[in-house]
C-alpha cells in the first residue's frame, strides 16, 4: 500500500458508504437512530476528499491526515471510531512511503479497540472487522477478507450486545445483526474492489 492506493481505498469506500446509506440507515433504526448511513457516507468522503487535496506521498502521515478529517466531519461515536482506525494507522505507518496491507488493517483495528474499549465477541465493529484481518495476516486474498468480513456481519446474529443502544435490549439483542459489523463489512469488500481495479 502506498499513499496513491490509499487515495483510492478512501475514494472506494467513499462511493460505497453513499452506495449502501440507506441500507446502513436500515440497519440502525432497528437497534439505533438511524444516522449510520449519513454519518459513514458523510465521512469516508470527508477522508477521501482530503486525501485527494494531499500530496502526501507518506502513506502513514495521508491515513492520519483522513482520519482528522474525518473525525471533524462526523463528530459522532462511530465517527470517531472509524476516524481512530485511521488516525491509528497513521501513527503506525508514519515514515513509510509503502507499507504492508495487512499492516494498515491490523493498525486500523487497534485504533478503533482502544478507542472504543470493547472486545471480541461482544457485537461490535470488531467482530466484523477482526476474521477479515486475520486473513490477511494469515497470506489470504483481499476476496477473501471480503467473504469473511461479510459472513462475520451475518454471524453476530446469535450474539449478546454489550455496547450502544443495543445492549439496552439485554437478550433480545441476539435476534438482530449488528451495524458496526455491517461497516466493516462494506470496508473489507471497498478493499477487495480497489485492489481488482489495480
């Protein structure tokens, strides 16, 4: 990954986040109030606009960069979780004109655990998040992360929420499938297409 691949992850997440709004804002009026679409839509293409105004060429300083922008543009929790990913992955890869993909996701999803304070196996971005990372650290395709990040989204159906609104619904909130895990979802199949595109 360097700083002009990471221009065109952002710009495909960007377009797929506007793609699915309505679909994420779906997911969220069950468990939440609904701004999911707008907030990640809003802000994936807040990053992705000031990547492309940037001619950073230091992948980890063009990340961070995104993150800022994003953090200012949708001020909200999973705004900034999102926005902490990338800011995260700045830091890490700061000083490298190229770095590992599986690199930049691991970092991602460090910054958004400690942002955020939860764990694995709690109904979370992270539960869509982590199998795609882990299949990338195991030498795995980017279609392949895709899969799994998506199956992951099915799979937390069946789990007890712990964070948010829908942890509120104590033991009902097994019924329903988590929108965090939809997000990662979306970014894992946003990744997949960039790296296609070449």
């Amino acid at each position: 990954m360097d700083a002009a691949f990471l221009r065109a992850l952002l710009s495909s997440w960007a377009e797929l986040m506007a793609e699915k709004k309505e679909w994420l804002i779906e997911l969220d009026s069950v468990v939440g109030d609904s701004d999911l679409g707008l907030t990640m839509s809003d802000g994936f293409q807040a990053a992705a606009a000031a990547s492309a105004e940037s001619d950073e060429t230091d992948v980890g300083k063009l990340a961070y960069l995104a993150g800022k922008a994003m953090a200012a543009a949708v001020p909200s929790t999973m705004g900034t979780l999102m926005a902490s990913g990338l800011m995260n992955a700045g830091k890490t890869l700061k000083g490298q004109a190229e770095a590992a993909d599986r690199a930049f996701f691991q970092a991602y999803y460090d910054g958004v655990r400690n942002r955020g304070k939860a764990e694995l196996g709690e109904k979370t971005f992270l539960d869509g998040f982590a199998p795609a990372v882990e299949v990338l650290k195991n030498g795995g395709t980017p279609a392949e992360a895709a899969e799994t990040a998506w199956q992951a989204f099915q799979d937390t159906r069946g789990m007890l929420a712990k964070h948010g609104r829908m942890a509120i619904r104590g033991e009902a909130s097994r019924d329903l499938l988590d929108p965090g895990a939809a997000v990662a979802a979306l970014l894992m199949k946003g990744y997949s297409e960039t790296m296609k595109q070449g």
